[in-house]
C-alpha cells in the first residue's frame, strides 16, 4: 500500500513559499543598505529611477513614489554620512539648509551671532543669498552685522538693586563675514566667519590715536603762544601770566590721561586666584572712602560707606581701588551740592559674588548713552565744571579691571533719578 502523495506535495508547497520569501527579504535587506550607496554614485538618482530611465516611462511613477516615500530617510542619512563631516571642519559658526529653507545642521554659534531661530535663518540677506545659490549655484560672499539675541545675552550678577529702570552693561555687534556655497540639489552650506574681535581692536585703535592726538595738540598750542609772548620784546605780562595758566592747565589734562592710559594699560591682564592675593572688600572701600572724603565735604556732597565686612576676594589692590575711586569720583562729580553718595558691599543671592554698589543722587544717564559710557574716551554730553578735566577713561579702567577678575560692571540710571553703578566679583574660595 503506497502513502498518499498530497501530503508531501503539501509539504514541498509551505517550503517552497518559504524559501521565497526569505530570499525576498534578504534582497530587500541588501536593497535597503546599498541603496543609499547607489544613489550617491548616480547623484542623488534611485536605482529604480534609474532602471526606469533605461526601461522606459512605464516604471518611472512606482519609484517617485518609493523614492517619496523615503526621501526624509535619505536625506537623513546623506546628513548622517557627509554633513556632519563637513559641519566638523567649517569654521566655528556654519550651517547647512535644505530645500524647504529648514536648518538641518547647525554650530551653535550660528544662534548666537543671530543667523538662525528656531532652527529657520531670521537674516533676510542670508536668506536671499541661500535662494540665489540653490537656483543659480556659484557662490556668495558678503559682510553682514548683527545683534547677539537677548536671551543669549547671560543675566549679570549684583544687578537687582532697588528701583525701575534700564539696566546696562557693555552691548556690542558683531561683525560677520559670509559665504554661501551649494553642496547639491539638496543641501545649501552658509558659513560664517566672525570678525568682530578685529573689527573691535581696529576701531579702538583709531579712535585711540584721534583722541590722543586732539589732547595733545591744547598743550602744543599753549606752549606755542607762551613762546610767541615770550619772543616779543613788547610782551604784555598779563597775557604771558594767561598763557602760562594755560600751559599749566593742559599740562595737568595731559598728566591725567597719561595716567589713566597706565592704569588701563595695568588693568589688561587676568588675576590668577592664590593666597597671596586675597582682599578684604570691605578695607579697600574703606581705603577709598578716606582718600575721597575731603573732595565730598569741598562739592557738599555726604559720603557714606556700608556693608558686610567678611567678604574677601581674589584681585590686585590697586586696580580695584582705582576702581572703585573712578566710580565714587563720578558720583560726586555729577551729584548737586547737598546731594548723598552711597558705597556699599554685599553678597548676591547666589553667594558667589561681593557686590559693591556706588549710588548717587545726580542727573542721571539717558538711556541712549548708558550703552557707550564704558567706552574709551567716550564723555557725555551733560558736563559741568567740574568734570572739565576728565578725559573719559575712567568708566573704561572700571570696565577692565572687572573683567581681569573675572567679574561685570553695570550701571542702572534714569534722568533725573541718579545712577547706580554695580561692580561684581567673585568671592574667593
């Protein structure tokens, strides 16, 4: 009796089906993996578009398709395999766009400097240049400044004194240069080269030799007619006497610009925290409050000092009392006789930093110049008698010396309500 051959043929079926099926999955694994490969070498075509393109147009629908449906994946791992490659050796702040104009890739600098929110670029010009290097290729350089984000822009420590009104330290732009390149169909490069440190030291540069130069050329013109009333032998001794006043005026200007370029010149490199340089704060503002309170009695202004005597910093003790000197300095210098200035020393919340305020009761700072007082040689507008001798550094020594120990200087001011100068330095450990 023979055995039914249903059975086996049955059999036969379910392996063969089987064995279908998983040669079609090992092809579709293979497919999957060198897809991607393939594309590259034929630039970006699929390998059915391709097939079809020598087939014929029968074929060409089921690949855009396919090659629809994966085109997020591809993209993805182009990404994956060449621009962060390439985002590796661009310069610090560089991004890269798609078609739909969407960031895919970028350094975080490219954030700050203000080129891209929220992953989209919010400068027109770059945006232009992008659409133009995408339709027509080639590549575009241009210069381009912007404003660091406010949220970008970290909170300053010691600066939640009492009272409303703007807060300011050192704001300023930054001085890019761009260039924008196609990487394919695909993908648009924008790189960004900031400039702004060379941009900085070349207007501080020139405006420092315009500035040296006019105050050197009133103590030149003195001398000059001193000399000339001199030389006559019908010299007048009045006006050799107003000459000589002169001379001696300027002379003394000039001896405090030179002085105060020593002491910016000082005030350049950072302190480096050790043992043998710990401060109390509290004895250097007292230093400065002794040294200055006969100059206060003589404008009628009241000066007064306050604060915790524990708190102890790393620094040199001559730059931060200049410091501090230039700040109460100013203080009584704008305040109107009868007026208060206020020196006081404290912790921030966050107990990491002394905080040492000079408050005053003068005319106070617009708000359109609070952003340049910290600028070298910069002077307002508003000056009286006796600020006729400064020169407008001394804001500026204040601003280095806070940074060479590693600390902010801010000022709060209103028209009419006084300043508030902020000067914070981190405690020493």
């Amino acid at each position: 009796m023979y055995d039914s051959p249903v059975p086996s043929m049955i059999v036969s079926t379910v392996f063969g089906i089987l064995g279908v099926a998983m040669v079609l999955g090992i092809i579709l694994f293979i497919f999957d993996h060198i897809e991607p490969l393939v594309e590259r070498v034929l630039k970006g075509v699929s390998i059915t578009e391709w097939i079809g393109g020598k087939v014929g147009g029968g074929i060409r629908r089921l690949p855009r398709l396919h090659h629809r449906r994966r085109s997020g994946v591809d993209d993805d791992h182009e990404l994956e395999a060449s621009a962060e490659s390439l985002l590796s050796i661009l310069p610090s702040a560089s991004l890269i766009v798609d078609r739909q104009d969407d960031v895919v890739r970028a350094n975080p600098q490219a954030y700050r400097l203000g080129i891209v929110r929220d992953d989209s670029i919010v400068e027109p010009s770059v945006l232009e240049a992008v659409h133009e290097v995408r339709d027509h290729g080639g590549r575009r350089r241009f210069d381009l400044e912007t404003e660091t984000p406010e949220r970008f822009v970290q909170s300053l420590p010691g600066v939640d004194g009492a009272g409303t009104g703007p807060k300011s330290g050192v704001r300023r732009p930054n001085w890019l240069k761009v260039t924008v390149g196609r990487v394919d169909e695909r993908f648009v490069v924008v790189m960004i080269d900031d400039v702004s440190e060379t941009v900085r030291f070349s207007q501080i540069r020139d405006s420092f030799i315009v500035n040296v130069s006019e105050q050197l050329l009133a103590p030149t013109e003195a001398l000059a007619s001193l000399a000339d009333e001199i030389e006559r032998d019908d010299g007048d001794p009045s006006r050799i006497r107003a000459d000589a006043l002169r001379v001696r005026v300027t002379s003394n200007h000039l001896n405090h610009m030179v002085s105060d370029l020593l002491l910016l010149i000082k005030a350049q490199e950072p302190i480096v925290p050790s043992a043998a340089n710990r401060l109390n704060v509290m004895g250097q503002l007292e230093a400065v409050t002794a040294k200055l309170q006969s100059r206060a009695a003589d404008a009628g202004v009241r000066l007064t000092l306050d604060g915790d005597r524990t708190l102890v910093i790393n620094g040199e003790p001559d730059q931060i009392r200049t410091a501090v000197t230039k700040l109460v300095e100013n203080a009584i210098i704008y305040s109107k006789k009868g007026g208060y200035v206020g020196i006081s020393a404290e912790r921030d919340d966050s107990g990491r930093y002394a905080v040492i305020r000079v408050l005053d009761q003068g005319k106070g700072i617009s708000k359109s110049e609070q952003e340049r007082i910290f600028e070298r040689f910069y002077r307002g507008k508003d000056q009286n008698e006796r600020s006729a001798d400064g020169v407008g550094l001394g804001l500026s020594i204040v601003k280095h010396v806070a940074l060479t120990h590693h600390g902010t200087v801010t000022v709060w001011s209103a028209p009419g309500q006084g300043s508030t100068f902020t000067l914070s330095l981190p405690l020493a450990r």
